[in-house]
C-alpha cells in the first residue's frame, strides 16, 4: 500500500515525489518508458523555477550542468532585456539539457526515498472512499491512497478519469531538432536575419562544433505522433530560405504544434492531475516546464499534509483554487505570443506597438514578470500586496532564507521576537531576526515560499496557523 502512486517521471512528477518525500509520504512513480530520453533538447528555467530548486538546496548541482544567460527577449520573442531591480537574486534564465534537468530531479527524489519504476504504464484505475486501485498494462495491480496523473499531454490518467481537456487543437506545426549543417556561419546568421524580419519562428541557432539548433515552420499540421524526418527540414528550408544549408547528421528531430488545452478540474476525489496532463500550450516563452515544476510545488506539502492527517479541511481544494487560473493566464499569455509570431500585417502591426510600448518600464516589467511567474499572487483575502506572492531570498542572520526551506516546512520570520509557533512547530520553523529586510513586522511562509500572513498578533497568527497547518499538536 502506498500513500502516492505518480504516473510519469519527467519532471513534474519527480519533483513531487520529492516533495512527498520530505514529508515521509510513500511514493512510487511510474514511468512507461524504459529508458530516459537521449535526445538532448535545451529547456529553459525562469526566475521563479531556479528560486524553488533554491529553496530545497538543488540549485547548486543544477547550475553545474545549465548554461546562464541575461533575462529578457522571452514574450514573442520581442529583443528587449530584462528591467532592473526585478527582486531576485537569480535574475536570469538557465539553459540545460532536459535529459539533465529530470535526471538530477529524479536522482533527487530517490535519494529522499521515492521508487521509481521504469516501463509500467497505467492502463486503468479505479477509487473507493479508501484509495486507488492502479492496474498496469501488464494486468499487475496496485493500492494506493492517491494517484497523481503526470503524464503529458495525452495522460492516460486523465482521459481515464473523464476530465475534459477544453480549448484548441493545432492550427500551425514547427518542426525542430539540432543537426550539422554545411554552410558557413556567416552566410546562415545573414540568412537569419533577414527572415526574422517578418518570420519569428524560423532560426537557426549555433551549439558550437558546427551542431546548430533549426526551427523552421511546418508545411502544415500532421500527427504529432509521427516523428518528422530530416527531409521534412530541408523540404521546409528550402521553401522558407530558399537553401537547407546543407543540414545533415541530426541529433533528434521533433515538431509541436500551437493546441492549446486545460484541464477542466485538476482533482477528482483522490486522483490529481498536475503538468502537462492538466495543461499544453505553445512553447512560445519557455513555460511550460516552469509551469509543471511549480503545480508540483504547490500540491506537495497539501497532498501530505492531507496524508499524514493535519490538513485543514479545504487544504487540498486550494491546489486547483490557485493554480488553475495561473495555468489559464499561461495559455492566455502563449495564444497572445502565437498571433504576434503571425506574418500578416495585421498581428505585425500589433508587434511593432507592442515593441514600442515595451520600451516603457512598466509594460516591460509586467511581461517579463508575467513569463517568469515571479508575478504571481495567490488570493488570501483582503492584506497587503506582499500578501499571497512569493517571497525573496532575503538576508538573515543564518544566512540566505531560501536556506531555511530545504525541509519543505512551513517558516515563521519573526521581526519582533515575541511571537511563537507553538502548537505547530512539528510543521513551521521559527526565526527570531529583528535584522532582516522587511518592510513589515513578521511574514508566515508557506512551505511553497509564499507568504501566508502578514503582522505582529500572536491570535491573529494562531488563526492563521490553523488556516495552514491545521490543529496544533497540543
């Protein structure tokens, strides 16, 4: 019997065993591949991804294998840096290999306890008031309290579940992969940059040894299942370009289209959805990973505290409650980029405001604040505009405050040092720091680093507290 079975081990999934974990909740993932993906496609970690990895201290072994670069230029691929003072002490994006980003996840979750089984695939479930019974297609059957559907875009999990998956399908296909080419650099960055005037989606991007990343648009939109091949890409080249600059030796080929889909709820009774299973869009602004990683974060410590036996009452009921509408902003915010990538007049003139106004301080932060989810406010009522966002990695007395939240607990910094945690110090930390940098008395974070509550009142606390973290223990 296992408190959480997970379908899918990319990183959504690994990132919340590992957060079940940190609360000892018995975790398995299933993964129906046998064998990681071997093609090397860089992602991309925005500002908000790279400071959660902060906060349960992998950020170190992360940055070893990622690739920094300045923030800005993500919303339509409009070239404009990042603002100042963004309130971050890891403004900028972090290219890595996701063959490396969900190894490390993965290699993170087993080493806090979570098996992971490879080539089992979920064929059916069924729930009871008790639990899931899970079924794989090899007909073995397995019990467990929960099941976390994160399985992709075409999650097993939730077509089996009977959600429906609303929006729309793909009205244009691009084709990527990464391959050599047998032309000089000089000639294909002249090439590239003379359609980029007017066609955003096609590039051609140098990794150095004469491997080049290729995005060009599809002739038009097939089965995603069907690989395309590398004739597809000169075919394209040569139409677009007007050369395939010689591009040979690919090292993976893939194409997605622009379908844009929500799940309509992300839990029913004991069976969750949570990443690409509860959302897809276009890659446009290098979201969705982002997007996955922190659905995981923000389930996690509800799910085991609804496990272990202290959640509140409407603990659970928060997870959709606060991420489906960010899911919807998400796929609000990638169809608005995909009209601005279009070469028609009409979305080029839109471009060309957009990239005026953007000049403007105000317009640029916003976006890039939007893209990067550092923006996000949770609605917890009536409070300051702190209230509900996250929380920077400020200085204390111990050292950085993302330093405090590797345990996955809930945190209590305390400016005036007459507060406690009391009856729920089993769940929240206690800093006593009249030093930090606040502009307010006392913060309550939420093991996700948002902030729950704002002020000095020990009553106006303990309500709080319960609201969070349930009864106390004594």
């Amino acid at each position: 019997m296992f408190d959480v079975i997970i379908a899918g081990c990319g990183p959504t999934g690994a990132m919340l065993a590992a957060e079940l974990r940190l609360h000892d909740v018995r975790v398995l993932v299933l993964e129906k591949e046998t064998e990681p993906v071997s093609f090397v496609r860089i992602v991309g970690l925005h500002i908000r991804s790279i400071e959660l990895l902060a906060m349960r201290g992998l950020l170190e072994r992360i940055l070893e294998r990622g690739r920094q670069r300045p923030a800005g230029g993500f919303f339509a691929a409009i070239n404009k840096p990042a603002p100042e003072g963004l309130g971050s002490a890891h403004a900028y994006l972090l290219g890595i290999p996701q063959p490396v980003i969900v190894h490390l996840l993965e290699e993170h979750a087993i080493e806090l306890g979570a098996q992971v089984r490879r080539g089992c695939a979920v064929a059916d479930f069924e729930q009871d008031d008790e639990g899931v019974t899970v079924e794989l297609a090899d007909g073995e059957q397995l019990r467990s309290r929960n099941l976390v559907g994160c399985d992709g875009g075409r999650s097993t999990v939730r077509k089996l579940l009977g959600v429906g998956f609303l929006g729309e399908p793909s009205r244009t296909e691009t084709l990527m992969g990464e391959m050599e080419v047998g032309v000089p650099q000089e000639e294909i960055a002249a090439k590239v940059t003379e359609i980029r005037e007017t066609d955003k989606r096609f590039s051609l991007g140098s990794f150095g040894e004469g491997v080049y990343r290729v995005v060009v648009p599809a002739a038009g939109v097939s089965d995603r299942a069907e690989p395309p091949t590398l004739e597809d890409f000169k075919q394209q080249l040569r139409t677009i370009a007007g050369t395939d600059f010689g591009v040979h030796s690919p090292r993976w080929l893939s194409r997605f289209g622009d379908a844009t889909r929500l799940a309509e709820r992300y839990r029913v009774r004991r069976v969750l959805l949570a990443g690409d299973a509860a959302h897809i869009h276009p890659p446009i602004g290098g979201q969705g990973l982002n997007l996955g990683v922190q659905d995981a974060f923000n389930l996690g410590w509800k799910l085991a505290a609804q496990i272990r036996g202290w959640a509140p009452e409407t603990l659970l009921d928060t997870y959709q409650a606060e991420r489906h509408p960010v899911a919807e902003d998400v796929l609000d915010n990638t169809r608005a980029q995909m009209e601005l990538l279009s070469t028609e007049p009409g979305p080029q003139a839109v471009r060309r405001l957009l990239t005026e106004l953007m000049d403007l301080d105000e317009v640029n932060r916003y976006l890039i604040e939007k893209i990067t989810a550092i923006g996000i406010r949770y609605d917890f009522g009536e409070g300051p505009d702190l209230l509900g966002r996250r929380l920077r990695d400020i200085d204390v007395k111990q050292g950085h405050l993302y330093g405090l939240l590797h345990r996955g607990r809930g945190l209590l910094l305390d400016r005036t040092e007459r507060l406690t945690v009391g009856g729920w110090s089993d769940r929240v930390d206690y800093l006593a720091d009249p030093t930090a940098v606040l502009d307010v008395p006392c913060v309550l974070l939420r093991p996700d680093g948002h902030v729950a509550w704002i002020g000095d009142d020990q009553q106006d606390l303990d309500d709080h507290l319960s609201r969070w973290f349930g009864k106390p223990a004594n």
